[in-house]
C-alpha cells in the first residue's frame, strides 16, 4: 500500500509510474532480505549449544525367548502360525514396522 500511494505523485514529476513502481519494489526487496538475514545471524549467534545426556535402553522383551538361536534377534513366528500384519510392530522387538524388519526378508 505504502509502494503505491506514492507512485501517483511521481507521475506528476514526469517519471514513468511502471518504471517507478518496479525501482521501489527492487529497493524495497533488498531491504527485506537484508533484515532477514541480519535477524538470522542475529539468531544463530544466540544459539547455546546443549548436550543431551544419553539415553539409558530398557530391556527388550523378546517374544520367543525358548527358540533364540544366540544371533541376539528372536525367532519369529513360522508362516504355518498366525500371520503378521505389515504395520504391526515386528516381534523381535526393534520398534520398526513388521515390513520394514522382517517382513521384508519375506
């Protein structure tokens, strides 16, 4: 509203209105990106570096702990039992989908 509110008056000092118009919208432009990216470093050099302290596991329940063969996964269920849905959590425990564990050796 500002950029055209004072375009018309320029008309009356014999400049081109368009010609005009697009200066101000460029001057206009440069000045945003300037206060942006003066806020952004502003921003970033206030940034303070946090450490996380590190996350303790908790145990695994596994599934079929009497047919683990030492690899350290638990075995999964035979195709001949119950089938496993693909989004259902994969039951030797990783916490991935079923069709992204062991499903997708299948």
């Amino acid at each position: 509203d500002y950029l055209q509110e004072g375009i018309g008056l320029r008309a009356y000092g014999q400049r081109d209105p368009l010609v005009e118009y697009q200066r101000e919208a460029f001057d206009m432009f440069g000045e945003m990106k300037d206060a942006i990216r003066d806020e952004f470093v502003r921003y970033i050099y206030r940034v303070e570096l946090v450490r996380e302290q590190p996350r303790q596991r908790a145990p695994r329940t596994l599934t079929n702990q009497s047919e683990d063969d030492g690899t350290g996964q638990a075995a999964l269920p035979s195709s001949s039992g119950d089938k496993i849905p693909r989004n259902a959590p994969c039951p030797c425990g990783s916490g991935k989908k079923y069709k992204k564990c062991h499903g997708a050796e299948v």
